[in-house]
C-alpha cells in the first residue's frame, strides 16, 4: 500500500510518498481504509520535529473510513463499520492501524469528508467551549484565528452556548467568514491593535476567556485583555512557542488563570470520546454546525497541504485522499 514517510525531521520536502507493507492489527486495534485524512498543525509539529516521533514514521493523526480488520479483543466495532478518529498516528496511508477505542461510529448522514474534517478540530473546540472554559450565556470570549478550521467552529459553538464572540482575523475575507459563524464583532489584527479594540469593545472590562492557538505573536497581549480572574486557554503555537513566563505576571494582570490543554487529555476514555463526537455529529445533521473543508488534495500532494496550512491563508479544513 501507498503511504506518506517522514525519514527526517525538516521542511515539507521531507514527506515522501512510498510503498510499505499492509498493517495487521495487534490486540484491542483495528485496521481502517483511510477514506480521508485531516490535515492538521500538530502534524507540522510531527513533521519537523518540535514534537518528536521515532523516525521514520507515517504522519497524520486524524482520519476516516472502514474498518477492514480486527485484532484480537475488539468488541466495539466490526468489519465493515463506517469510522472516524483522531488522535492516532498514521493517517497519512491507504491504511492504519488504530486502537479500537478511539474508534467513533459514523451516522450513515455523516460522509468520510466531513468526518474526517470534524475530528480533531471539531472535538477541540467541543471541549474548549464545553469543559475547559464552560461557557454560558453573558460571558465574553476572545477567539484569536477565528476563520481558521478550529476558530470557525469555536465561535459557532460559543454561540451555540449563548456567549458574545470577539474574534480576530488577518484579512477582510476572513473576517467575512468569521462573521458568517456568528462572530459578533471581528478585529483585523494587521489594521487595527486587538487589545486596544477589546478594551474598547467590553468597556474596558475584558473578556472572560481567550481561545488563543497563535502562542508567541498574540500571547502577552491576550493576558491584557482578560477581566481580573479570566483565563487565557493557549491550546496552538502556530507563531511559535511561547516564551517562559513568571507567574507573578498572572498576579499582577489580575489574578489571572492559564492552561495549556490537549485533547487527548480531554477525550481520555471511550465515554467521554463518543459524548463529544455524537454532539458533534447532531450539531452537524442539524445544521447547528457548519464545516468548512476549504481544499481537498490527493495523498501525493501531503507536501502542498502542509506548505498551504503554515502559510495561513486557508479558512477552512484541509484534507488528503488516498
């Protein structure tokens, strides 16, 4: 079978596609028939190293297809069941193994494409609005990239929760496709300074929380726009990390709170994993929730989609297709 190979850490150069043996799947696994793949920034960060793999590995940790076989030990699902999943190295394949429980059921209404579009992004922002900062109706929050594939979605699932949404974009098509999710003001940070608008708009009060995946370029000034006793959620990087920081700063800016969450530690059992997925699924069905796959390229072309999604000019998901 066909496969992307990552054999040293570097620039999107390093992805090759190549042939490798067929996966068999060991106890409690399951062998699925990538249909599609999401693209997604942690696999940049697997690509070049900044979060390591043993080499040479197949990136690509979000998926969906059907399964083909089953290792031992496996109960939940069967040959032939329609499947999508995130969190599970190896995507980037005709094939991949993947432990069973990470598993999730697909609706017959709910197409490979966008399944494999809504896993990771669509979860994430499931639990950064629902469990990491539950918002609620009169709560303010701050989206920092919010045409992006995950931006998009927190902001429709910050409404969904009744919360006002303040987002910030580079350009005025995006900030179009941020006010289409239900943003109610949109920042174009290249025009205008984000944290002077925020004040401006709250009041001076701030905002309650900030959803920040940008890191190094907007970090300092999300935690000046944060009311005494807000938190900052920093769940990307995508300027860069973040520098160390002295947690006196949290005091003296108002007693501030700051995490630093991952998914996998937010869908850590089968339970909470298929809770957050059929709400998503639903959302979907009903048109509550809207996805966005902006490109879809062919398995050869893993290279173009990386050099498309650093980039930053995309304002929607990105997938591949074997």
């Amino acid at each position: 079978m066909k496969a992307i190979r990552v054999h040293e850490y570097g620039g999107p150069e390093v992805l090759r596609h190549e042939d490798v043996p067929i996966p068999e799947p060991g106890s409690g696994q399951v062998r699925v028939k990538i249909e599609a793949a999401g693209v997604n920034f942690i696999d940049i960060y697997h690509r070049t190293g900044l979060y390591p793999n043993p080499l040479p590995f197949t990136p690509g940790i979000e998926g969906a297809g059907v399964v083909e076989a089953v290792g031992p030990d496996v109960t939940d699902v069967r040959v032939g069941d329609r499947v999508a999943y995130a969190l599970s190295l190896g995507a980037y394949a005709e094939r991949a193994v993947v432990p069973a429980w990470r598993l999730v059921p697909l609706p017959e209404a709910i197409d490979f494409s966008t399944a494999a579009a809504a896993m990771v992004q669509g979860l994430t922002a499931h639990y950064l609005t629902h469990s990491t900062y539950p918002l609620k109706p009169g709560d303010t929050a701050l989206v920092h990239a919010a045409a992006g594939g995950t931006g998009l979605l927190i902001v429709q699932m910050a409404k969904l929760r009744g919360a006002r949404v303040i987002g910030t974009v580079s350009t005025e098509e995006k900030a179009q496709r941020a006010r289409e999710a239900g943003a109610d003001e949109v920042i174009l940070y290249t025009q205008q300074d984000f944290e002077v608008e925020v004040k401006r708009l709250t009041e001076g009060r701030g905002v309650d929380v900030v959803y920040d995946s940008v890191g190094q370029a907007t970090f300092e000034k999300s935690l000046n726009c944060l009311r005494p006793r807000g938190l900052l959620v920093l769940f990307g990087q995508a300027s860069g990390p973040v520098p160390p920081l002295d947690p006196l700063v949290l005091s003296t800016k108002g007693s501030l709170f700051l995490t630093r969450p991952h998914l996998s530690h937010y869908a850590a059992t089968r339970e909470e994993l298929l809770e957050r997925a059929r709400a998503l699924f639903r959302w979907i069905q009903e048109g509550q929730i809207r996805l966005r796959i902006e490109r879809v390229f062919p398995l050869t072309e893993a290279a173009e989609a990386h050099r498309v999604l650093a980039s930053r000019a995309s304002t929607g998901k990105l997938l591949l297709i074997p």
